[in-house]
C-alpha cells in the first residue's frame, strides 16, 4: 500500500498551503535578496505549520525557493525589504 506523505495531512491544513505558498517568480532568482537568503536556508530542514500531520506530527522538508519567497514575503509585508516591482 502506497501512502502519500500529503494524506496524512489535513484538507484545511492543505487549503492553507494552497492559498500562502507560492513559487518563485523567474526574475526573484536573480535577486539578490532572494540569494542571500537561500544561501542561508540552503542546508536546512524546514517544518511549517500547515505541515502537521492527522496524529500531531510535524513534517519537514529540504529548503527551497518556496521557503525563500515566504521569508521575503514576510519581510516585505513588516517593511524590512523594499517591496520589488517586477522589471
């Protein structure tokens, strides 16, 4: 029986991914905010809180570039990075 990590996880929880997470945009990779914070993140193992699981676990991933447009997002949001226009 093959069982994907993500039916553990609850449809709200799922819901909430779905209408937060983004990907990053081509032209947010070339950014140098969006570098510095990968190269920060790169190597970590990430737990978010609509990665819980029906029994109460957290799940973890490798970071990725959608770890880094949620911490630029946040920043952005609190006025810590200019907010960025697309070129």
């Amino acid at each position: 029986m093959n069982i994907k990590i993500d039916d553990d996880i609850s449809e709200e929880n799922k819901r909430i991914r779905r209408a937060t997470w983004r990907d990053p945009l081509p032209y947010e990779l070339e950014l140098d905010e969006f570098n510095a914070v990968w190269d920060c993140i790169k190597h970590w193992d990430i737990g978010l809180p609509f990665d819980i699981t029906a029994s109460g676990g957290q799940l973890y991933s490798s970071a990725s570039g959608n770890h880094v447009v949620a911490i630029l997002d946040a920043l952005r949001g609190v006025g810590v990075v200019k907010k960025l226009k697309q070129p």
